[in-house]
C-alpha cells in the first residue's frame, strides 16, 4: 500500500472527500515529523510509537576496494509496534 492507496482508503471509510483525506493524512505526517525532530516520541495507543535513536560514530568498510572508512553520527527514526498491531498481523 502506497500514500495513494491509504488516501482512497480514508475517503472511503471516512467517507470524506479525497481532498479532505489528503489533507488529513499529510497533517499527521508532517506533526509525527516535527515532533521527532524535537526529539520527543510520537505514541498511537493500539498502533505503535515512534522515536529518534542516536547512531554513535564508526568505522566501516567500503566492500568495493575493502578499505576502512568513517561513518559519522546521526539520528535515526525507531518504529516499535503497540500491542494491537502485533496481534493483528500475526493471526
């Protein structure tokens, strides 16, 4: 399922315009964004939470050439999955 797909979805459960559901989909998507970059957690009860993790520095390997390289630090965005969620992909 893609963005599109998701909106039709809305539209027709909502029964809202596409327009409306677009428009409803992007808010939650740019709040849940503006809220991690603040760094706090985004909880939807039944659906999961959302966080940001910081990555440490390292050293790596280009698997080309085999020669070692620098990873630099950076946040990373976490998903863990709520209790409902789980339960209903795994039936």
């Amino acid at each position: 399922m893609n963005k599109g797909d998701l909106i039709d979805t809305i539209v027709k459960e909502a029964k809202i315009s596409k327009a409306s559901a677009e428009k409803a989909l992007n808010t939650v998507i740019d709040s849940v964004g503006t809220t991690l970059k603040k760094g706090d957690k985004v909880a939807v009860v039944g659906f999961g939470t959302f966080s940001v993790s910081r990555r440490k520095a390292r050293k790596g390997r280009n698997p080309q050439t085999g020669k070692e390289i620098k990873i630099p630090a950076k946040k990373v965005v976490k998903f863990s999955a709520g209790k409902k969620l789980k339960a209903r992909v795994a039936k």
